[in-house]
C-alpha cells in the first residue's frame, strides 16, 4: 500500500466533476484512465488528497466531421487503433497510438489524461499539435477551448486551470489529398520516446501545397518546424528535399541531453525521422483518392 | 473507508477498503489470489496483470475502489472444469518459465490475444507480449507457447 492517503469521489457527470474540483482546487486530481498517475502516486511523486474519478463518465465518443476529429476526453488509445472511420480517414491516429507504452496500458490510457499529463515525449500531445487541434477546458458552467501549440507549458505543465477539465480533444484534417506518418525511436517497444516526428503533406500533384512537421524531444513540449514546413510549399518532394527539410528542422532545435541520450544524438534522431516521416506522408498523400 | 463489491473469480465480496489500497494488494490480501504479482509497482513490467470486465488491466495501477461492482478474473480463474487454460498448457509444453514469476501476468495479458489470434508473426506476437517482462529473459519460449496455444484453439475449433 504505497500512495498517500486521500479522499475518493466518482464523478457522475463533468459538471459534477467541475464542481468537485471547484470545491477542492489544487489539493484534487482527476482520476481518468489511471495509467500515469497512478503510478505516480505509488512512487509518491504525486500526492493529491482528493482523487476525482471521472473513468465512468460517457465521454469516449469519436466523432469525424468535415476536416475534423474530434476525440471525446475519455477515449482509449486503443480506439484510435480499432475505430473504423479512423483507420480510412486518418490513420495517423492509430500509427500514433500503436507507440503507446503496451496492449493493456492502451485499453486504459485516455487521450484527455495524456494531453493534461503532458508528458514531453508522449505522443497524443504531439498529435494535437501536428494537427492543429485544440481542446475544450470544462469549468463550472462555462467552456474554453485552448489551441494545442498554447495548451503545453513545458514538461508535465499545461495552462489549464486547477478547475478545468478537458471534456474533448479537436484536431484538424487537411481537406484535399494528404498522407500523415508518425514515427518514434524508445530503447524499448513502448518505453518512452527518445524522439519522436509526426509529418503531415498534402499534395496537389508532385507539388507540395501544405506541410505539418512536430518534433518531440526536442523541447519539454512538442514543437512545430515551421520554417521548414514553409520550406516545402511549392516543392516536389524528393529524397534530397526531404533531408534537407529534416537537417533544417533539426539544427533549429536546442534538445536536451539526458541519461539515455546526448542532445546531439536526439537532434541526429529528430532530423534523420522528419526525412523518413515527410517521404511516407509524400508517398501516402500520392496514393491518396 | 468505502464500502464496494468486487466479484473475483465467480466470488462475490462486500468489502470496506481504504480508497488507497490497489487491486492487486486487495486481490491478493482479501481474496487470497496469490498469483496476482508486484513486479514494478508502476505499470511497466506486466506482472500483476488481471481481466477486469473480461479486459486486461494492471492491478498495481488501479484502486480497488475504481473497480466497485466490477467482475475480475485471475491467474487462479483461468483453469475450467479441472484442466488448465490453453495457453497454461502450452506454456508447460514449451518450458515458457523459469522462476516463473512472471508468468500470471503473461497468462492473463496474452490469454485474449490467443483466443482471438489467427495466425499471427513472430514481431506480432512479440508486440502483443511487449508490455510484460521476463527477468530469466525466458522469451523465446514464451513466443512458442503462444504460438503453440493459438494452433491448438485453431485445431479445436476447425474439429
């Protein structure tokens, strides 16, 4: 028996869940798949004294409009691996997810409690930030939304309030034809990122008219390229146009170093995986109806 | 303290728990299902793996008191009418343990995946067990063991 002492209350609804946070602040967290937090508080690095469980809440809908995807707060990775009308849309998600720790931690891990976790290399943040998405924070009797690019602070930091909850996730699909990829590098399947690229291209033709570069591991949030996305409108994307794209992207970041890697090797990682991701986009955006 | 209901097993409890106390210590403490393992006490090593409604989940990263009026099974579940599960089975058949530590939580992480798995590759099998650990580093018999476990349900089956 390892965590702290708290409190537990199981939320019947988000307002209800509003409320309670409302009612406790900072002192309360939110209780949603678990799978970090929980292991958090077993090693006592988190002590909330007030837990908020909102896992039963009706909140794991997927829902595809026009150019968007919009994830309810409760939805399981592994959903975004299964879900039907994803994998023809957007396989993006599910190419994602699959970098997700394990089988039986996605049948868990939400998408709503990774993006508030705001792990640095975590890969649902990521995704919102490739795909220009935002989020609905829920307080009492209102809801904002906050973009993805202003949502993440820096490492396990995110500019929601103490008694906001996010309630959804939007991301934004390009509307012609367009190819994603994401690709990550861990010491182990499913361990946590050393770096990771999620590219997105839309194409008219060999020409490039739209580019979507996020880099994890580079800062303690994701990161855009926008310099070298911008780069490659206009262009015909080629083996030397794409390694130019990722050297580019890469020398523009400081990384950081760590015990598992130097921040050289992360920014070699970074370049040499936004070549790769922007080749696969290309080619996908080609195949593309 | 809070009161709930846990259902281990095909065994109904009405228990009082301190909301801090896991699954795993309350399923090993209070239901005697010793099978059930701490490995890493965070999530990363798979041994104390249970389904609970039917799916997968680590019991060291959940409260018991998330899973109020849940159904949950363990390694101690997984024999029907006297013979071993499947995969059990094979997991002698291969010599897919050593200390065998580890092994519930492999039973019970892959046991969904053998019953479902239709003729899957070596990285698939291999993918599908990437959430548990092998501290003997066994995994070679491991994957013969499943493989073997989703001929056999096959061969059942197609009879």
């Amino acid at each position: 028996m390892k965590p702290s002492a708290f409190k537990y209350v199981r939320a019947g609804s988000v307002e209800h869940a509003c409320a309670l946070l409302a009612e406790h602040g900072e002192d309360a967290r939110l209780l949603a798949g678990g799978q970090s937090l929980v292991a958090m508080m077993n090693l006592r690095l988190a002590r909330p004294s007030v837990l908020i469980d909102i896992g039963r809440l009706a909140l794991a809908d997927i829902a595809i409009g026009t150019g968007s995807v919009r994830l309810g707060a409760l939805t399981r990775h592994r959903m975004l691996i299964e879900h039907l009308g994803l994998r023809r849309m957007a396989p993006v998600f599910g190419e994602t997810a699959r970098y997700i720790a394990h089988p039986t931690i996605r049948n868990h891990g939400t998408a709503g409690g990774s993006v508030a976790h705001a792990d640095p290399t975590a890969e649902i943040p990521g995704l919102l930030v490739l795909l220009d998405g935002h989020v609905d924070a829920a307080s009492q009797g209102s809801v904002r939304q906050i973009q993805g690019r202003e949502l993440f602070r820096g490492a396990f930091s995110t500019s929601l309030k103490p008694q906001e909850m996010i309630s959804a996730l939007h991301f934004r699909i390009p509307a012609g034809r367009w190819g994603g990829n994401f690709l990550e590098l861990a010491e182990r399947v499913g361990d946590f990122a050393l770096a990771a690229v999620g590219a997105v291209v839309e194409r008219d033709g060999e020409q490039v008219t739209g580019a979507r570069i996020v880099l994890l591991g580079a800062e303690s949030v994701p990161v855009r390229a926008s310099a070298a996305e911008a780069s490659l409108v206009g262009e015909r994307l080629t083996e030397s146009v794409a390694a130019q794209a990722g050297a580019a992207a890469a020398a523009a970041q400081r990384c950081y170093g760590d015990v598992r890697a130097s921040a050289g090797y992360r920014r070699h990682l970074l370049s040499e995986l936004t070549r790769r991701a922007l080749l696969t986009a290309y080619a996908r955006a080609g195949a593309a109806a | 303290m809070m009161q709930i209901t846990l259902t281990v097993n095909g065994v109904t409890k009405a228990l009082t728990v301190e909301p801090r106390r896991l699954l795993a210590d309350v399923l090993r403490h209070e239901f005697g299902c010793y099978g059930v393992r701490f490995g890493c006490s965070h999530g990363a090593c798979g041994c104390c793996t249970v389904h609970v409604d039917g799916q997968p989940r680590l019991s060291c990263i959940a409260f018991a008191v998330q899973c109020d009026g849940m159904s949950i099974a363990t390694i101690e579940g997984m024999p029907k009418d006297g013979a071993l599960h499947p995969l059990q089975q094979a997991f002698i058949a291969e010599h897919a343990l050593q200390c065998g530590y580890c092994t519930p939580g492999f039973i019970m992480a892959l046991a969904p995946f053998v019953e479902r798995g239709t003729d899957p590759t070596d990285t698939e099998i291999r993918d599908a067990m990437s959430g548990n650990i092998c501290r003997c580093t066994g995994y070679d018999g491991i994957v013969a063991a499943i493989r073997r476990a989703i001929g056999e349900r096959k061969r059942v089956d197609s009879d």
